[in-house]
C-alpha cells in the first residue's frame, strides 16, 4: 500500500522559511516589527489560503456528509481569519504572499486526482496534520510574539484551530465512509 503523501506534503509546507516582507513596507515598519511576529504573519497568511483553497475541493469532492459539512466549516472560519491576518499584516507594513505554496498546491493536486472514501481519507487525514501545525504556529506566537494585536489575534485564532483539530481527529476516528450521514 501507498504511503499517504499530504504528510509528507504538510510538512515541507512548514519547512519552508519565507524570508522577507513585502514592497509595501515601510523600513521603519519593517524595523520594529520583531523575527517571531513577521515569521508567524508571513507563515499564516498563505497557510490559511490553502486552507480555504483545499477544503473548497473537499466541500466539492467529499463523499462523507461529516467531511463535507467539515469541508464548508473550514471554508467559512478560515476565510474570516485570513481576512483578520490580512489586514493586520497590512497594517503592520507587510505584504504576505497571497496564494499557496508549492507544497500545498502539490497537495491540492493530489487530491483533485482522488475520489470517494480515498478522498475523504486523505483529506481528513490531512486536515489532522494541517491543524496539529497550525497549532503549534498559533501557541508559539501567543508565547514568543511581541506585538500585542499580532498576539491577541492568534490566541483568539487558536481556540477555533483546536475546535477544527478536535473535529478533524473526530471524523477521523469514527472511520470514513460516504453511508454515513
């Protein structure tokens, strides 16, 4: 059997360092913003596209009405929460990328060519791993960042993304199937 390739993929997304700021920033922006809030914005931002942008595919895809109705929830939460980050990052002087990165549009591919249970396994399975990281993301910039707005906005972000881990290990755990309800 085929060993599942979105962790393989998630991981690469969070191994890739996204150095820099965007053009319109201004250096003095720039210059006060710390390494931890630049890192966590730069980081966030096209992570949460690719969230909205792979569960619009499961929304579409899923079998499983759990996943489907999983898929929409993720849609409509990350959505808002990439609008957050946006224009907090532009606040901040920061232009972060505005589309997923390599490896999650590798992950969008793969799933577009899967159907069925096949599907919703590896979608769910995905959404496992993708909120285990993002966790992980949000809690250290509750703990390292110093910018206060950047930090109140992932701690109030955070108790969503463990509602989604929580939700994802759910529907995981009861086994996927498109007969359930």
């Amino acid at each position: 059997m085929k060993k599942p390739v979105l962790p393989m993929m998630a991981a690469a997304v969070f191994a890739v360092a996204l150095a820099g700021t965007g053009p319109g920033a201004s250096a003095q922006q720039q210059a006060q913003m710390s390494v931890e809030d630049r890192h966590f914005l730069m980081h966030a931002v096209p992570a949460g596209i690719a969230e909205v942008e792979i569960s619009k595919i499961a929304a579409e895809k899923a079998q499983n009405q759990q996943v489907k109705q999983f898929a929409q929830r993720m849609v409509d939460d990350h959505t808002r929460a990439n609008d957050q980050l946006m224009q907090l990052a532009q606040q901040k002087g920061l232009q972060p990328p505005q589309q997923p990165g390599a490896a999650h549009q590798a992950e969008m591919e793969h799933l577009q060519q899967l159907s069925g249970e096949q599907f919703d396994q590896q979608y769910m399975g995905g959404q496992v791993i993708d909120h285990d990281m993002a966790n992980y993301m949000y809690e250290r910039e509750t703990r390292q960042g110093q910018d206060q707005e950047i930090k109140d906005l992932a701690s109030q972000t955070l108790q969503t993304l463990q509602e989604h881990h929580d939700m994802a290990l759910e529907i995981t755990g009861q086994g996927l199937t498109a007969e359930q309800p």
